[in-house]
C-alpha cells in the first residue's frame, strides 16, 4: 500500500511492529511489522521465519526481515510461543510491503502473559509517535 | 547522491534494460600535467601508462611500499602531457596528497585537484549511449576512450566507462551545466538511480569499492587486480606486488594468502559485509542480487578454497549458509 495507515484494529509497539489479538481466541495474537517500517526498509527481499515453538520475549528481536540495502530486526510486542508462521512469505516477501496488516503477517503466537497488552499503543498513540 | 529514488530494484532494472543516471559528483579528479606528467603517473599508478593513447582511459591501483592499495582508480589522457585522474571520494585528500609529496621529487610537472571543477554524471545501460547521442554535437567516445563533446550547450569530457557492467558513458562537466544536463536526460527517458543500485550493480559485475573489497591492508593481487599491475614500470609497490604474484606462481606460500572471489548463496540468505567464512576469511560485499534473486557478493577466502566451484559457509548472523564460488562477473549482459 502506498499512503501511511494504521489501523484501529491493532496494537503496536514503538519499534514499528503490530499485534493483532484474536477476538475469537484472546491468548494468541498475529504479528507483523507496521507500514512505516516497511516503508523505512524498502522493498523487503527476504523473510527468515523463526521455527513454530520458539519462545518470544517482549521487546528482544524474534526475527529479520531483508531489504536489498539492509537487513532489520523485528521485535516481539508480546511474550508468546511460536504456533505458526507465514509460510506464503518465503516466496513472495515483496507481501510484507503490499498488505503488511494482512498477506503480510509473520507469526501467529500463544500469549504467555495477555496483559502486556497494556503497555502497547492504540493506533493514534502511535500515528502520534511518528510525527508530522 | 541519495541512497534510492524510486527504489533500489526498479533503479537497478531501469540500468539492465534501459537507462539509467547517477550523480557521481561526489568523485574526485586529480589533473597531472608537464612534460612529467608521465614519469610521475608511472611512478604512481600501477597500470603501465606509457601504453594509454592520447585519448584513452586506464584503470589502476595506487599503491603504498608494501603493495597495500590506497586507491583504484580511472586515468584519462586528455592531451599529450594532461592527464585526469578521477578518485574515489573517501580517498581524494589522501590521493592528491599522494600525488603532490611525490610530485615533488620531478622537475616538470603540475599537480591540480579539479574536485571542485568537476560534476560527474553516470549514464549507463543498454539505451544510454543513444539518449546521449542525440543531444551531442559528434559521436560518442568508444568504450575506454574519453573525449570533449558539446552536449546542448555544455562542453562535456565523454568517457565510455562506468561501474555497472552495461554499456554506457561518464560525463565530466562543469558544475553549473550538470543539472541541466540531468534534466535533458531524465527528460530523454534516464531514470535517477541511486547508491544503492550503483552497490547492487557493480556487486553483480564484480567491481570493486574501495573500503569493502579494498583496503590498505590488502594487496592487488589478493584482491583480484594483478591484471592492472606491470611491476616493470617500477610504480610504488611494485616489488611488493612481484613478491606475492611470483610466490602465486611458484606455489609457495601462496597457500595462506586470501583471494578475492565471487560467491552466490545456495539457497535462502543474504550475506553482508563482515561475515564470516567458515574456515578462514570474510565478506566484503554481499545483497540480493535484483537481476540474478539470489544472495551474492565478494569475499576474501584463503587462496586454497578460491577456485570456482568451491562450496563455502558463510555465518549470516548465526546462521550457517552454503555458498558457491563462482566465474566473475556474477551477472553478465545478456547471460
């Protein structure tokens, strides 16, 4: 997607990285990285998923995402376990920057601590830290 | 010079299959000049320039005593005893330096920085030699050749070289004409391109960039470049440079030194500058290719391990890569 956007829908951390807490299942969440950081990195080139059990501590690096310029690390929102990844990204990564609230997903983990989600930023709180 | 317009992947494939502009201005340019100019460029540059013809262009190394490369660098002979010398912009101070200190020790010879005399654009690709032409008063220079042209209103030193591995033309002009000449080209159909496609392009063909894959502490010949060395001409550095090459041939001791190779990524991955090779040696270049979708780059590995076809591991940050030494250049036009 071209224009900035962050949807309401979402939680997200300071260092560029959202998680979608499902409605129908509050201990897990989906994980991604926000449009300003794919938009910051470029075009993103490569995805190395972390292996389905690993273990997420908030705020440590889970995982790198790779412009052809650089590489960056995604860090974890929430503490969780790894219980699935966005195997679809492997061949296309380039989703990362077309729908990174959507195709874009990294990780789907099992929260081992939901209230966490305290410390995270509505999508205005966020907007806000950005800037102009 | 911005690190990207548009971005680096579409301005790397505008470069492959077009046309694309880069604003080199940054480069450097030493101006040699007398009835010494010769003696003392000889002494200097490691390329036999005795050999480049009034109008040509050369490609050498500078070198310290102990062979350790100071800079790498084009030479153009723009008249019989003018010569251009165009530096790498993190080295120009230390060069000119180099250039005066030993300018000293020859009677007839003028040394001028012309950094500030010159803006460089970089037209390159399979369409760039013709947007140049229609706005030139006379055919272009051939490859390895440089001459003046009138470029609409401008006097422009054409060089048919570049860093790409396409066809295509380096403009020297004076400062003020360079933006109007940028916008006539974009106008033509050149695309602005930026740092990092210039990086992901000469990885591809295998070029080097002083700071990565070159540095005062590795000589030409561990770094691929005895081609531009003619020990004979007695330049600075020459009899280190003779050492290594005649214990290459010999066999002897050669085992240890490091050589510098192309390498592609078997698999996922992307290596950087300054990781590790297992078993002895580092990365001084690596990206995703754009053109090739595969992890590519240049590192020193010991001379042992550098024949093509030899399989590496790179540590990417903790993980273990296979890697392929491969025939330079990675991408070839056409290929």
């Amino acid at each position: 997607m071209a224009e900035a956007n962050y949807p309401t829908d979402l939680l997200y951390h300071p260092e560029h990285d959202w998680a979608r807490i499902d409605p129908a299942d509050p201990q897990t969440a989906t994980l991604g990285i926000t449009w300003y950081a794919q938009d910051a990195l470029g075009e993103v080139v490569f995805f190395d998923p972390p292996a389905v059990g690993t273990t997420l501590v908030k705020d440590e690096p889970y995982a790198e995402v790779e412009s052809v310029k650089a590489v960056s690390d995604v860090l974890a929102p929430m503490s969780g376990e790894i219980v699935e990844v966005n195997g679809d990204l492997a061949a296309d990564p380039g989703a990362i920057n077309e729908d990174p609230y959507g195709g874009g997903w990294l990780v789907k983990i099992r929260l081992a601590d939901s209230s966490e989600r305290d410390a995270l930023l509505d999508a205005a709180a966020y907007s806000a830290t950005l800037g102009g | 010079m911005p690190v990207q317009y548009a971005g680096v992947r579409p301005e790397h494939m505008a470069v492959r299959e077009a046309a694309g502009i880069f604003d080199v201005s940054h480069m450097g340019e030493i101006e040699t000049a007398g009835p010494d100019a010769l003696a003392l460029l000889q002494r200097l540059l490691s390329n036999d320039v005795a050999l480049l013809p009034i109008g040509g262009a050369q490609y050498s190394v500078l070198c310290q005593e102990d062979g350790g490369v100071l800079d790498d660098l084009f030479t153009y002979r723009l008249q019989a005893d003018r010569y251009l010398t165009v530096t790498n912009a993190v080295n120009h101070e230390r060069d000119f330096a180099w250039f005066q200190t030993h300018a000293a020790g020859f009677k007839d010879v003028q040394v001028t920085d012309r950094l500030e005399h010159y803006a460089m654009l970089a037209v390159q690709g399979p369409r760039a030699r013709e947007l140049v032409q229609a706005i030139a008063d006379a055919p272009l220079p051939a490859r390895m050749t440089a001459a003046m042209r009138r470029l609409g209103g401008a006097q422009v030193l054409i060089c048919g070289t570049g860093y790409t591995g396409e066809d295509g033309v380096e403009l020297l002009a004076l400062p003020h004409d360079a933006p109007i000449l940028w916008d006539e080209l974009l106008r033509r159909g050149a695309v602005p391109a930026g740092l990092a496609a210039r990086d992901t392009l000469r990885m591809e063909a295998c070029f080097h960039l002083y700071g990565n894959d070159l540095s005062t502490e590795r000589g030409p010949i561990e770094a691929g470049l005895g081609w531009c060395c003619r020990e004979q001409t007695g330049f600075i550095g020459a009899d280190a440079v003779r050492a290594v090459r005649e214990a290459e041939v010999a066999g002897v001791g050669g085992l240890s030194e490091q050589r510098l190779v192309a390498f592609a990524i078997d698999g996922p991955g992307i290596a950087r500058q300054g990781n590790t090779v297992i078993g002895g040696g580092v990365v001084s270049s690596g990206t995703l290719s754009p053109s090739l979708g595969i992890g590519i780059g240049l590192a020193y590995v010991p001379a042992a391990s550098a024949t093509i076809g030899t399989r590496l591991e790179i540590d990417v940050r903790g993980k273990i890569r296979p890697a392929v030494v491969k025939e330079k250049p990675l991408y070839r036009k056409g290929a």
